[in-house]
C-alpha cells in the first residue's frame, strides 16, 4: 500500500488567548483542528491525515497571550485566494482572541500566483514620474454630479496630482452613473493634461456583481482609463485574483486596492495583523498599489503596523513584484516630510 503524499504545508503563526480550563496546547491544537479536519484525531481516517493540521511549536508571548506555529496544507486552498482565506481564518475568526501575526510562504505556493502586473516601477512609468513621491487624491464627496465629479477631476490634475481618484463610495449612483461618470472624468484629466503638458491618471472604482467587472474594465480601458480602483474585501479576494487582475493586466490596466472593511480584522487581539491582510494577500490578488491608513491619519494604526505593512509591500515574495504603499486616510500636509522619510 501506498503512503498518503505530503502536502506542501504554509506556516502560519497564530497569537490567542487561553479560554478557561484550556492549556496552550490543548488551545493551540484545537486551532490546528478546526481550521482542517474539523475532527477529533482519533477518528479521522488515515488517508486524511496529512490534510489535518499539525501544531510546530507554541510559545508564550506575554502575560495571558501565547503565540503558536501551525502548519497548514496549501493543498486546501491552491490558487483560490478565496479558499485560502477560508485556510487561515475561516472557522477560528469565530472565535475570540485569535490573530494571525505572519505566514512562511513557500515558493512553490506562491509561484501559483501572478501578483501585480505593474507593481511600483510598472506604475510609475504610466505616470512617468520617477524621481519624487507619487501624488494621489480623490475626487469628493459622493452625491455629486458626474459633470461636477469632472470638474474636480479636472482641477486636481491641473494642480499637480499624478493620480486622481474616485471616492470608494462611488459605484454606480443615480447622480453619476459608472459610464458617464468614467467618461467625463477622463476626459477631463486628458483636458488637464493636454494643458499642462502632464500624465495625470484618472482611476475609477470598478464596483459591481462580479457578472457587470469584466464589461465595466473593458468599457474604461476603452475610454483610455489605465488604472482603476478595487476594495478586495467587498468585491472578495478569489474574484479580485481569479477575475478582475487577470482581465486587468491582458488591458494593461494597474489595479490601486482600497482597505474598505479591513479595520475589521485590525484589534490587537484578534483578526489578521494588517502587513499580512494588506501586505501579503492584496499583493498576492494582483494588487499594484494598496492604500492604508497611515499612523499619522484618522484611523488607528500604530507606527509598528505601517511599517511593517509597507515592509511587506515591497519585500521580496517570491516572484512577485513590489506593490506601491499609498499612505492615505488624512494626509497633514505638515507631516509629508516623515511620510516621504518613511516611503521613500
């Protein structure tokens, strides 16, 4: 008879909390379990148990906080982004106190995965700036027109931007429906550009049902639209790797991914720690730029999380091309110096 074969294996490293009666090894054995097999190893047939997932090590971190080393089998997921956050996180995130805090990720799992088409120097050639900082804004608020969103559009590249934005909240409204809206808007950063001498891009929020993605990116590529915006978690991120990078980069169109929904996963003790979330799996749903909110901002990242998140943006990751850190979520102009020092 034949032994099961192995499967590859992603080392995944949880932090959580002991529940009563627990000990760390019972807690970080459960984790193992229920993320796999979803069975006690005593009845799991033998066939199945290389998929079962095997605790490596385990390790208190501080006070009540232990932090465990899993291997999963990256069988379970393949290529599908999707299922493989259903791997990590998907029955332990009804738990309490569990945070994914790193993966390992083996070369031949992520050799699965094309990455960002562009990445930071294919970006920075459609905009063909290459000596300074990048320049991003957004065209607001929603309710606008789309004659009125054009208008903005147009002064923010008259003024200097090298990407002008749409609102995450602009999908498809009544005041400035997709098409129109992509139309005028592009036309008027072309006006801008035409009477500045510059390379404004205008990038649009492609939202949708998945059914409407491919017909909406060909209707702005057509229209001469060379990036768009997309937010991974709502649109989710098997449909952003399997279907919209994939059509994305046969147009040649840059994809700027948006963090909606990401604060979700973001406590301290629990969820995903966010250089993995937007660091590691945006990059990995082909993701050219990913905006987070940066430390300095209205939203509550620690100097610890942003660095570490730009560090995994731009890391080396297998074959994968470094994506683009877009500090946003309230810009001081005051503090542009520490953000050009800390991105570069």
């Amino acid at each position: 008879m034949l032994a099961p074969t192995m499967p590859s294996s992603l080392s995944v490293h949880y932090s959580f909390s002991l529940s009563p009666g627990d000990t760390p090894e019972q807690a970080a054995h459960r984790l193992a379990i229920e993320q796999t097999a979803e069975l006690p190893l005593a009845v799991i047939p033998e066939a199945a148990l290389p998929m079962a997932g095997r605790v490596v090590s385990v390790a208190t971190v501080e006070g009540s906080r232990f932090v465990t080393e899993i291997e999963l089998p990256s069988e379970a997921a393949g290529a599908d982004l999707g299922q493989l956050f259903t791997l990590l996180f998907g029955n332990v995130s009804l738990l309490r106190g569990v945070r994914i805090e790193r993966i390992d990720w083996p070369s031949d799992f992520l050799a699965q995965f094309a990455g960002p088409r562009f990445g930071i120097a294919g970006l920075r050639a459609l905009a063909r700036v290459f000596d300074r900082p990048l320049l991003c804004g957004a065209a607001k608020p929603l309710g606008l027109s789309a004659h009125e969103l054009a208008l903005r559009c147009e002064a923010l590249a008259r003024g200097g931007l090298d990407l002008v934005k749409d609102d995450h909240g602009l999908a498809d409204p009544p005041s400035a429906p997709w098409r129109e809206r992509v139309a005028r808007c592009q036309e008027a950063i072309e006006r801008a550009n035409a009477a500045t001498g510059g390379h404004t891009l205008y990038v649009p929020h492609l939202a949708g049902p998945p059914s409407r993605l491919t017909e909406r990116l060909a209707e702005a590529r057509a229209l001469g639209v060379r990036a768009v915006l997309v937010a991974p978690l709502p649109l989710g991120l098997g449909t952003v790797a399997q279907t919209v990078a994939k059509i994305a980069a046969t147009n040649e169109v840059a994809l700027i991914a948006h963090p909606s929904l990401a604060g979700a996963f973001f406590t301290a003790d629990h969820g995903v720690a966010p250089e993995v979330l937007l660091g590691d799996l945006f990059r990995l749903a082909g993701c050219d730029a990913v905006i987070y909110p940066h430390e300095g901002g209205r939203f509550p990242l620690t100097p610890r999380d942003t660095a570490a998140l730009r560090d995994h943006l731009r890391r080396p990751l297998g074959t994968l091309a470094p994506a683009f850190p877009v500090a946003a979520g309230g810009v001081d102009p005051a503090r542009i110096s520490q953000l050009v020092a800390a991105l570069g």
